[in-house]
C-alpha cells in the first residue's frame, strides 16, 4: 500500500532541519526500496525548505504512521503538520524512472469536497513524475489528488483539470543524497 507523507515545516525551524540533515537521511535510507518520491517542498524563492514529500510502500497504516511520526525531523519539532493520507498510484513507477534530469518542479495538491470521486486519470501531463489519488486512513474517503511536476514553472490547469476545491501549488525538489 502506498501512502503520501508530507511533513511542513513549522516557521523558523530552517536552522535545526539542517542540524538533523544527515539523521533524517539515514533514517530514509531504511526506507530507500520503499520510496517511490521524495524530496522538500521549497520557498517561493526556492532558498529555503518549507517541507519534506514522501511517498512510500508499506505494508498498512500502522506502519505508515511509524514511518511518519519517528522521522528525527518529526519528533524534533521540524514538522507540523504531518499530512498522511493512503496513495492511489495513477502514474505508475517511480519519479526517478519518469525523470529528465532537472531536478526542480512543483508539487500540486487538489483538496476534495468530502463525498465527492475523483475524475478518471488522463494522460500526464509532460514533467509529471508522480500522480495520485488522495484517501483518507480513516474513512476511507477521497481527499484529492497530488502530482509532483519536473518544470520551470506549471499552471494547475495542465496538471489537474477541474473537480477540486482548492489547489494548492508548492516549489519542490527531488530529494535524497547528493
């Protein structure tokens, strides 16, 4: 079962997430065959992380929880909140196998009215290394769709065309060791 983990960093928080940079990549390096997409949501300006993007095969719930909530930049204070959702795949493979090489992009999150279905998949959009339904653990529900985006610059629109609430547009970054 895949499960999209977004961990946003609480304000002013800059200075301790560079402090635990090796533990938290140790601690993901547990997780390197798990990990479909990863990477930190960035500033406006692109200088400073705002957040960390994972998205991971595990085996339930439980276990997604773990893998969230004992990440060393969680349970130091880093992240809050923590957005764990169940991950439907609607892309398949992972970011690296879809990628071009820049490294930068974009994630794009539609938020859901709750009691509402997602729209059958279209093709991916060009630069589109992950996109996937959104669950809730809890009911079960559909909460939206995230997409992380391989380019200079996107419009929701090309991304996620129509049925969502809200669509939120994040600088990102493919992650992992340099």
């Amino acid at each position: 079962m895949l499960h999209f983990v977004w961990g946003v960093d609480v304000p002013g928080t800059g200075p301790l997430r560079e402090k635990l940079l090796e533990e938290h990549w140790s601690y993901m390096d547990r997780f390197v065959k798990e990990l479909t997409a990863r990477g930190p949501t960035l500033s406006d300006d692109r200088t400073e992380a705002t957040g960390s993007i994972h998205i991971v095969e595990l085996p339930d719930v439980t276990a997604a929880r773990a893998f969230a909530f004992d990440e060393p930049n969680f349970r130091a204070g880093v992240y809050d909140p923590v957005l764990l959702l169940r991950y439907d795949d609607t892309l398949g493979g992972t970011m690296w196998q879809h990628a071009s090489g820049s490294g930068d992009g974009f994630l794009v999150i539609g938020h859901a009215s709750p009691g509402t279905q997602p729209l059958p998949a279209g093709p991916p959009a060009r630069g589109v290394l992950a996109r996937g339904e959104l669950y809730s653990h809890d009911d079960g529900g559909w909460a939206g769709t995230a997409v992380l985006v391989e380019a200079a610059q996107v419009r929701a629109e090309d991304v996620l065309p129509g049925g969502y609430d809200e669509v939120e547009i994040h600088p990102w970054c493919m992650g992992g060791r340099r």
